[in-house]
C-alpha cells in the first residue's frame, strides 16, 4: 500500500480526483470503478471541473458502481444511482450506455449479481477502482466476516453502517436499507489499481487498522493490503493514527 497524506484541506479530494483525470487520459476507453458517500463528492465535483474547464473527456470511459441499496429505485433520492447521476453523469460527457450501477429493485438478486459480473469481465475488468472506507472498515459494501475471494452478492448492512448512512434518509437509521448488492472483496481485489481515499479524523482508528493492522476479514479493508498496486490518500485528520507522515507534510506530497 502506497499511502498519500494530503495536508492541505480540500486538496485530498483534488489530488484523487486528479489521479483518476491522469489515468483516462492515458487510457481513453479506461474501465472505471466508483464509489459513493459524501467523501466523494468532491472528487466528482472536481472532475466535472477537469472535465468543462480542462477538457477531460469522458465519451469512451466506462464505469461500474461498487455498490446499492436493494429496495431502492433508481429515482429514490438516496439511491447510489441517483447520486451518481446527480454528482457525476450529468456533469460530464459520459455515455449513459457506459455506466453501470447495480440494479436495487431486481427481483432477481442472484442473476443480477452474476450478471454484473459478466458485464466487468466482458468489458476488460476494472482499471482503476475508487474506494471510500466506512466506519466498519467495509469497502463497498463488504461488511466484517466478507469472504476475500467473495464476488458480487447481496449483503446485509450493519447497524454501524446504517447510522453511518442515514444522513439522505432524514437522519433515521431505520430508514436506511438493511440489505444492498455489492461487488465482492474477489472483485474488488482483482482491479488493476485501487485507489482508496480516506478524509476526516473519524476514520483514523479504522484507517490505522486497515493501513498498519494485520490482513483479516474482521476489517475488510485491510485486504487492500494485499493489492499489488492500491495508493490510498488521506488528509491529516485520517492520518492522525497512522505511523507514518508526521513529520512535515510538504514532504509527502
Ligand atoms: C457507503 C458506501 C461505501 C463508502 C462508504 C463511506 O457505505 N457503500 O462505498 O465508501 O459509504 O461513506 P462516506 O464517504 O459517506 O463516509
């Protein structure tokens, strides 16, 4: 694991989304793995800046969502697919017909699952997979006790992670969920690249444990300790737990 702390605020958020912009235009037909949650909202913010002031063109990337909810409707304001198109899709000049997100209403779960799959590997596999980190450690939504070689399935949320979540459910935890698709640790693992990026000094004891503990499936995330190619970026509040980067943080940029 290569980790990246970004001490200047605001600039964590910058540097992925920069990272992501560097990779498609090496890679125009780049498979892109995505991530939702408040974290990356400003990474989306920022490529839809790359992409209306610097050009960044989208028209032949493709992308594959980590994760939703079941029971949810595309058009459900706290969906994954209506955040991706709020914050990302509409914002820049991808094809429709290149996003994927699971389908949280299928009333075929299992089918849906294998059929996300055959979509990933039918388009190359993932290039580059953007990861946020929830409080359990999850990635996606690969709650502890996630098999590593697990592949695309249903999952049940933890109650941690629905209080974690319930902010565009009007803060109920109740609310949230209890049961959502998402790609497997087996999937995951199997990206190219990973790129983790972790913000906010909530995260630090997790960070510390997924960064610097040992590789176990109690703390999904560390399995990202295994990637032969995973940077993870962090600001200093995520960092405050880490062994690393204390000193001056000019030198880690
Ligand atoms: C959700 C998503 C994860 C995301 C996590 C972090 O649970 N399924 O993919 O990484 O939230 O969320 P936030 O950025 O809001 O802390």
């Amino acid at each position: 694991m290569d980790v990246l702390l970004i001490s200047q605020e605001g600039q964590a958020e910058s540097q992925t989304a920069g990272i992501i912009a560097q990779a498609l235009r090496a890679k125009p037909d780049l498979v892109l793995g995505l991530a939702t949650g408040r974290t990356m909202k400003r990474v989306y913010a920022e490529l839809a800046r790359l992409h209306w002031e610097g050009g960044l063109d989208f028209s032949r990337c493709r992308t594959f969502n980590l994760d939703e909810y079941l029971g949810l409707p595309a058009e459900h304001p706290a969906s994954y697919h209506r955040y991706m198109e709020e914050h990302l899709f509409r914002q820049i000049n991808i094809q429709p017909e290149h996003t994927h997100v699971p389908d949280g209403m299928t009333a075929d779960v299992m089918g849906e699952c294998q059929r996300y799959e055959a979509m990933i590997q039918a388009a190359g596999g993932i290039d580059l997979q953007l990861l946020g980190l929830g409080l359990t450690g999850h990635i996606g939504f690969n709650e502890p006790g996630s098999p590593l070689d697990s592949r695309t399935r249903e999952t049940r949320l933890t109650e941690l992670t629905r209080q974690q979540n319930a902010g565009p459910f009007g803060g109920l935890a109740s609310a949230v969920p209890a049961r959502a698709i998402t790609m497997g640790l087996g999937t995951i693992l199997e990206a190219k690249r990973c790129l983790l990026l972790v913000t906010g000094s909530a995260k630090a004891t997790i960070l510390a444990r997924v960064v610097e503990g040992p590789v176990t499936p109690l703390i999904p995330g560390s399995l990202l300790q295994r990637h032969p190619d995973c940077k993870v970026v962090v600001d200093a509040g995520a960092a405050r737990d880490l062994g690393m980067g204390s000193g001056d943080p000019a030198a880690d940029l």
